[in-house]
C-alpha cells in the first residue's frame, strides 16, 4: 500500500480519542466545547476561548513542557483542560497532578492574592475504565483525612469512562466519541466538525499533514529505541531486588483495594506482560501478602 493510501487509511478510521483529530475539531469551537463540559461537570457552562494543541512552557531550566489537548476557559475565569487519552501510555495519575500545577502556575500575576486563584479542572476523556468501577465518570477531590470533609481548594480532577454504555447524556457523548463516521455522530457541533477534517479538502490536508508528522515522529523514536536495545544485546537484563519488593508491595495495596491487572500495570508504568508475573504471585499469597515470600516465590 502506498503511503498516500496509508495515511488516508489511518485519517479515515481516526475518532475524537484521537488526540490530532479531537483538538483539531474542538480548536476555537465554542459550541463542542461547552456541550461536552455541560454533560461532564453536570452544569451550565460558558466558555469564552477554547484552543486546542496549546503549549505550556515549564519556567524551570530543562523542565518538562506539556502540551493541552484542549484549553478552554469559562467566562469567570476558571480554566478547563480537555485531555483524551487512547491507551495506557502517559496515562499516570501523576500526569493529571502536573497538569494541575501547570495551569495553576500561569494563573496569577505577580503580586495577587492567592485568594484571587480560580478553579481549574483537568479532565481526561479516557478510552478505557480507567478505575475498573463501571462508572461513568470519577471525579478526584482532595479531602481532610481526620474528618472526611472536602478540602475546597478549588483543583478538580475528573474521569472519564470510556468504556460506558449507559442510556445516558455521557453513555451519548461516549458512543460520539468512539465514531469514526461524522454521520454516524449524534451531536452536530461534533459531526461537523469531524465531517471538516475528514471530508473537506483543506480539513483533509491538515490532518494528512499531521499524520504524517506523528508518523515520522513514531519511527524516529523506534530507531532511537532498537538502538538501545542494540546496545544492551547481551547484558544481564533485570530489575533490582529492592526495586521488585517496592513493586510488590504498590501492587499488594492495589488488589486490596480491587485494581485489575491493567489498571496496577498502567499507574506503574509497566507493561501488563512484566507485571503479569509480580501480579499473579500477589493474587496467590492472599490473604498474608508476605512482600519477601512473593519475591521469592517469583525465582521459582
């Protein structure tokens, strides 16, 4: 198959969990955005500006820069970011906390109140369960651990399920978002704006463009990849001891608390196939959790 044949192959199967696509459709797209967040948050919602592929520049020297799906602000202030995210890779908590402190550190100016800081929301519109619970969202707050009471300090986290079918206004949005077919997309402001980069001329090209990019982008970091793996051709591969018990003992707290094997392989960073292993024997040694006699029960 020809390249050519290739990418538009690729573009024509894209839907809005694709993050080239969806930032594209929901950039300066007013309507789509606020439908989208008025099912999410569960209230009514104007938003003044929406961008979409927005870049946040880290001020520290050699600081980690990110990159928003979709920027968007309400009229008050309070500012909102939009990620999708299709698989498990850059898909740790402790991404959502750094896009939290991100859009946080660019809101005040020199001197204001903290006081005078608005709430922000990083939302993440995931293609899976990312919890395993079967609900249609799950919203993250920070609480008083003595009381229970909410701690109000105005920094929301939100899930989306991506998995869920509900008859419902998120069941909707979900099954809109799975379509690769603007037709076949129930909200207009969204099938529009999938039918513009999909089927006009200058929409198609943007996304040929794009594609291509990240094509590019993808080779490029498999080579780099396969050259490491190149070099350590025939060095002893393997996790220190102190390191596998540290793992033992994170995945032990999440089957107590019901986590999947997929779940506790994504909040490591692992792949399921390494974790598979360590999860196994954990499941085995229920209900003592000796951390020591797991690993040794590994090596045999």
């Amino acid at each position: 198959m020809a390249n050519e044949e290739r990418i538009n192959k690729i573009i024509d199967e894209l839907t809005l969990f694709d993050d080239d696509l969806m930032s594209r459709v929901f950039d300066k797209n007013i309507e789509a955005t606020e439908y989208v967040l008025q099912i999410i948050l569960g209230r009514k919602i104007t938003v003044v500006s929406v961008k979409g592929q927005e870049n946040f520049k880290n001020p520290v020297t050699n600081g980690r820069n990110i990159t928003l799906d979709v920027h968007a602000e309400e009229e008050d202030g309070q500012e909102i970011d939009i990620e999708v995210q299709g698989g498990a890779e850059g898909a740790h908590i402790r991404r959502a906390r750094f896009h939290s402190s991100m859009t946080d550190a660019r809101m005040l100016k020199k001197k204001q109140k903290f006081r005078d800081l608005k709430d922000s929301y990083v939302i993440f519109i995931y293609k899976h369960d990312k919890f395993g619970k079967g609900l249609p969202v799950y919203h993250i707050n920070r609480h008083i651990e003595e009381t229970g009471e909410l701690f109000s300090d105005g920094s929301h986290i939100i899930y989306v399920n991506g998995k869920y079918k509900g008859d419902d206004e998120v069941g909707r949005l979900i099954r809109d978002f799975h379509q690769s077919k603007a037709e076949k997309i129930e909200n207009k402001a969204l099938a529009d704006g999938v039918k513009h980069f999909k089927e006009t001329k200058g929409g198609r090209k943007l996304m040929c463009e794009a594609v291509e990019k990240y094509a590019q982008e993808v080779a490029e970091e498999r080579e780099k990849k396969a050259e490491k793996r190149g070099e350590k051709r025939g060095e002893k591969r393997g996790i220190s001891r102190g390191e596998i018990i540290k793992i033992i003992k994170i995945t032990v707290k999440k089957v107590q608390k019901g986590y999947t094997m997929e779940a506790v392989a994504e909040d490591l960073e692992e792949s399921v196939d390494t974790l598979r292993p360590i999860y196994e024997a954990v499941e085995k040694a229920a209900p003592d959790y000796d951390a020591e006699k797991i690993y040794e029960s590994l090596d045999k």
